[in-house]
C-alpha cells in the first residue's frame, strides 16, 4: 500500500468531468468510481441532468458551466432565471452545486462581441442567484486560458495584455465584490512541449531542480505551475485588487500524443499528476501565496475519444473508459459493471466508503488488504472474495 494512496483517500481532489466521448460509462457509475477514491469536487462543462442526478445525496461539489453559446442568451435575465430554474434549482440541495462558470477561455478567442457579452452574462446569472436566495451557496465566475497574461515572468511582473484590460478590470471587480474566485487554466506541459531546450523537465513535472529565482522578490519557484499563479495573482493586484483569490480550473498532463507533442507520455503524465496531487494533500501555496493552499481541478476524469486536434487533446485522462488507471498514482478506484438505481448507489456508495476505510487503517498498521468487492448479488451486499483476502 502506497503512501500516496493512503494520503489521496482523506484528500478532496478536484477534477474535470469531461464528456467529449462515445464510451464513457454511465452517470451512475461514474459516482461509485468517484466515491470509491473520494473525489469530492467535480467540474462539469455543462449541467448534464443525468450527472447531476446520478450525483443526489453524494458528498460531491458540483461546479457546472454555461457554455460559450449562452453568454448571449444569458445576458436577458428571464432566460438566465429560466435556465437556473430548470439546470439548478431542481438538483438542491440533494445535489451539492456551489459555482457556475459562465464561458470558458472567452477572452483568449477573437469573437470581441463574445467577449462583450461575457461580463453582462454573469452579473445577469448573478442577479437571478440573488433574487432566488441562492446567491450565498453558489458563486458566479467564469475560466480563463493563461494566454490572457502579456507577461508572466517574472511572476512579480505579471500582466494581462494591454488590450483585455477593458474587459478583465470590470470583471475583477464582480469578483471583488461577490466574493468569487478568478479561475485559470494552467497547462506547463504547453511551455514544455513548445520549448523543451529551454523549459526544464524537472521543473514543469515538480522534481527536484534547482529552480528559478524571481529578480525582484528574490522567491525561488521549484516549480513551473506555482509561477504561473503568482503572475496571475500580480497581474490582478496590478489592476488595483488584492482581494481576489485565483484557483487553477485546469492542469494536466497528456498521457500520449503526436510524434511533435514531446513530453507526452504516461510516465511524465504520471509524474506531473503524482507529485500534483502530493503538493494539494500538502496544503502548500505558492512563493508569493504561501498561506493560501493552492486550488485545483485536474484535467481530466477519463480520456475522451472524439475530442478534436492533436493526439494528445484525447488523452489527458486519469482514467480509461473503462475504469481502469492509465498510470499509477494511488487512484485504483471501483467502476461497477452495471447501472444502479439512486437508492442502490447509496448504499453501495457508503458499503465502498467503508471497504476502503478498512484499507487505510490497515495501511496505518502496516498492513496490506487487497479485495474484489462482488456487488453482482441483487441484495448489493459486497462480499470479500476469500481467494484474495490477505492481511500481512
């Protein structure tokens, strides 16, 4: 028994739920999957009815997206109520749904008439929030692409490029005033994969290295990702704010790619996401943040098969479709072989919680438990397979 494995167990770990796919398993058993390693956030491109079903009575935080299609539509408050009323407010509070995130990447594209309709969207999503009572246990943001920086290094210099700022000002201040995070979607693997004579591999993947020293703070970054949100943090207190927490929404590292996306293999995959999810159970912040724990949603859940562009864009899974690992890094969960209904998934939820409550304390003991839980029995009592029960 691993560590790391022992550690993830008691861990919350973010993670993106993407859905670009034909063979993905079911909702419902995607639930006992997540339940099985204790995935309690969960980040949704949309507000799939099914997922969020398959989700009632879990102990699993949804943030859930209004694609970049809305944002026009979404700008009239009669249909923002209308879609809260029929993608939100039906699922609470048995579904826990604590963020919307309203477009993804807007301001790196080149549609500025998307991009004017962005705020307006969200202060309108906002206001219905209020008018429902709801604004206090689901917060409005929206995600951002790092290309939005003009400069990012050093991270104390960090800057939005000149000619977002008329958008990125006012939206810093809707985030100042409810409270809301600034999301970014941070990829080193893009650093690395464009310059690999000059990127370090140890410093993109959180190995030891020798890091990078900021000229004007003297900070020693170790690590590529913890520079990028402090650049993004100095570029938001160069705005005026300092009062706006940033959190990754995305970051990950593709397990395969084409022969001219260097660096993506399943080992640096497993490296990367290995040592990621270390540095979160760690509680660290950043050089610049370093009593704010840093945030994060890892990319993805599974490889998606019909993901367009590059190789690597279908496999930045943690997961197979099947349910199976695609590398190690302590995450073996449980992916049941058929469909459940919600009172059947509870308590087979709570049966795998406990089974691998088991298999903590007997790490904790120094022992090893390795089972293959039976949920084919139609009373859903799980059973330890006797061929293969061992304690050391």
């Amino acid at each position: 028994m691993s560590d790391l494995f022992v550690s993830i167990v008691s861990l919350g770990i973010g993670i993106n739920y993407g859905q670009i796919a034909n063979n993905l398993p079911s909702p419902s058993r995607v639930a006992i999957l997540l339940t099985s390693v204790n995935i309690s956030r969960v980040k949704l491109y949309d507000a799939d009815p099914n997922v969020l079903s398959a989700f009632s009575n879990s102990n699993v935080d949804f943030v859930i997206g209004l694609g970049n299609e809305y944002l026009q539509t979404m700008t009239d408050p009669v249909q923002a109520q209308t879609w809260i009323q029929q993608n939100v407010q039906p699922y609470l509070p048995q579904t826990k749904i604590s963020c919307i995130t309203v477009g993804n990447e807007v301001l790196s594209g080149n549609d500025t008439q998307l991009m004017s309709y962005l705020l307006p969207a969200m202060q309108t999503i906002y206001g219905v929030l209020v008018n429902l009572g709801l604004s206090k246990q689901v917060y409005v943001t929206t995600a951002h692409s790092l290309e939005i920086l003009g400069n990012s290094f050093p991270p104390s210099a960090g800057a939005f490029q000149q000619d977002l700022a008329e958008y990125i000002q006012p939206i810093l201040n809707f985030h100042s005033q409810t409270n809301s995070p600034f999301l970014i979607n941070a990829y080193p693997y893009f650093a690395y994969k464009d310059d690999p004579d000059q990127v370090s591999l140890e410093y993109v993947l959180f190995q030891p290295n020798p890091g990078v020293t900021d000229p004007i703070t003297n900070l020693n970054y170790d690590n590529m990702l913890y520079a990028q949100i402090d650049a993004v943090y100095s570029s938001i207190k160069a705005m005026g704010y300092t009062d706006v927490q940033v959190k990754i929404s995305e970051t990950g590292w593709p397990s395969k790619g084409d022969p001219n996306e260097v660096g993506a293999t399943p080992e640096n995959a497993e490296i990367y996401n290995g040592n990621l999810l270390q540095r979160i159970e760690q509680q660290q912040g950043t050089p610049a943040k370093p009593s704010v724990p840093i945030d994060i949603y890892v990319f993805a859940l599974f490889n998606e098969d019909l993901k367009p562009g590059p190789t690597s864009e279908r496999n930045y899974g943690l997961y197979y479709p099947n349910g199976t690992p695609v590398y190690n890094i302590g995450l073996q969960g449980y992916l049941p072989q058929m469909d459940y209904s919600a009172s059947q998934k509870n308590a087979l939820s709570i049966c795998t919680l406990l089974l691998f409550s088991l298999i903590v304390e007997g790490a904790n003991h120094g022992g090893t438990f390795i089972f293959i839980l039976d949920v084919t029995a139609k009373n859903l009592t799980p059973m330890l397979d006797q061929r293969i029960c061992l304690w050391n």
